[in-house]
C-alpha cells in the first residue's frame, strides 16, 4: 500500500520519510496501536521542529552557523562559560534587555553573538544578525527611500536583533542617526546583542556625532549586561598554527 499521496493531502510528508522504519520496530516490538500511533506522531513534530529552525536559521542570515559547544574556552580564559549557557537560556530575550560584547578583534565575539542568536532560534524567537556596516548600507541605499518602512520593519520585527562589528572603522556621516532609530524603537519592547571591538567612549568619533552615540549608549546600555573580553586572538591563534604546520620549502638554487 502507497500511503504517500494521502500523507502528502494530509500535509503529514515529514512521517512519511520515517513510516517505513516504524512499521518494522512495531512489528518487532510488537507494540499497541496507540503506542505506534504515538511514535509517528512524535516523529512527525520533530522533524517539523528541524524543518522550522532550518529555516529561522538560514532568515537570520548569520555569516557562520556557531554553537556554545565548539566554543574554544580555554584559549581565553577570562570568558565566563556559566554566564554564557545563562544568556543562552534566553530569558533576556523574554524580557527584552541587551547584551554588549566589548573587546579586541578576534577574541570570539561573533562566534558568542551568533551562538547565542542559534540558542534563540532553537526556543523558537526570530533571529536576525547583520553587522553594523550592513545595517548603515541598508538604510543609506537608494532602495532605502522608497520602502524605509519596510526596512525598518526587519530590524524591529525580531525577537531578537544581533549588530556587530561596532567599531572596526569609522562609520559614514549620519549611520549614527539610523542606528538610534532602531535602538530606540527596540527599547524595552525587543532584545538586541551588539559587539564592539573599540571601548565605549570612543564611540562618538566612530559615528562622528558624539551626542547620537550618547543617546545610543543611554537606551541600549540601561538594562544590558556588558562582557568584556580579554586576550588572544583566535584567528592570529589557527593562522599561526598553520604556518607551524606547513612544511619548510627548501630555496631554488
């Protein structure tokens, strides 16, 4: 019997890639009606849940899909583990705060932002990550003119807002502007992670307006908790181990 087309009008298809299996450990196991029925249904909803988080997932639009799990704690080991897996909880998310990573390239801010963004998407939130040079290249496009409603409804939509790489350069006149309008209109009403590779008080010279980047830092900072990170860099870290790895060549006569 080809049950195919009647799980594909049922919109049951997830089951159908996993029935065949199960008919045989319930002939196997010789198990009740009720308890086949039970694990095909069961199947059904995890293979929806993979389904939904593969596609919040690929929305987001992270540059890397990062866990908490490939972490590498011991190369820094000022980061707290146990306030990470606490944020990775996402109860700031429920109530709306932020979250600031502050420290010099290469210490992991991304790779935590982004794992912190997976854990978010897992429990069900709406994701987006974009760095601040996305963001500031959004609002300024010509597109931008014609549908900044539309524009600013995808920063302020998700539950959960990642903007990294403050502070890599300079940014162009009036990008302070564009990112005081979503951080003030996800005040208390949505959570955002941010990353800084410069300190705080040097804010006002990225975004050449020293009283926006007040106004940001005010909104933003006053129900965030601030990581600072410390130490090596891991991309110098595997660059350096590579030229350890790579084989000495022996000079052309």
């Amino acid at each position: 019997m080809n049950l195919d087309p009647v799980l594909k009008q049922l919109r049951l298809s997830a089951l159908g890639q996993t029935l065949s299996v199960r008919l045989q450990e319930a002939a196997a196991n010789r198990l009740s009606h009720a308890e086949f029925l039970e694990l095909i249904l069961h199947d059904e909803l995890n293979i929806r849940e993979q389904r939904k988080i593969a596609r919040r997932t690929a929305a987001a639009e992270f540059t890397a899909l990062k866990n908490l799990e490939d972490f590498d704690w011991r190369f820094n080991a000022g980061i707290s583990r146990k306030d990470l897996y606490e944020l990775a909880a996402c109860h700031f998310v429920r109530k709306a705060t932020d979250v600031l990573f502050v420290g010099p390239p290469g210490v992991g801010k991304t790779h935590l932002a982004q794992a912190l963004g997976y854990e978010a998407i897992k429990q069900g939130f709406v994701v987006r990550y974009r760095s601040i040079f996305d963001l500031v290249a959004d609002f300024l496009s010509e597109e931008a003119l014609a549908q900044r409603d539309r524009l600013l409804r995808g920063y302020l939509k998700p539950d959960l807002l990642i903007i990294d790489d403050m502070g890599l350069k300079q940014l162009p006149k009036h990008a302070g502007e564009y990112l005081l309008e979503v951080i003030m209109r996800r005040y208390e009403t949505r959570a955002t992670i941010m990353t800084s590779n410069r300190p705080l008080e040097d804010w006002g010279k990225l975004l050449q307006d020293v009283p926006t980047a007040g106004a940001i830092l005010d909104r933003f900072l006053h129900h965030a908790q601030v990581i600072a990170i410390t130490g090596q860099s891991y991309r110098l870290k595997n660059a350096a181990l590579t030229a350890k790895a790579a084989p000495a060549t022996t000079p052309s006569p």
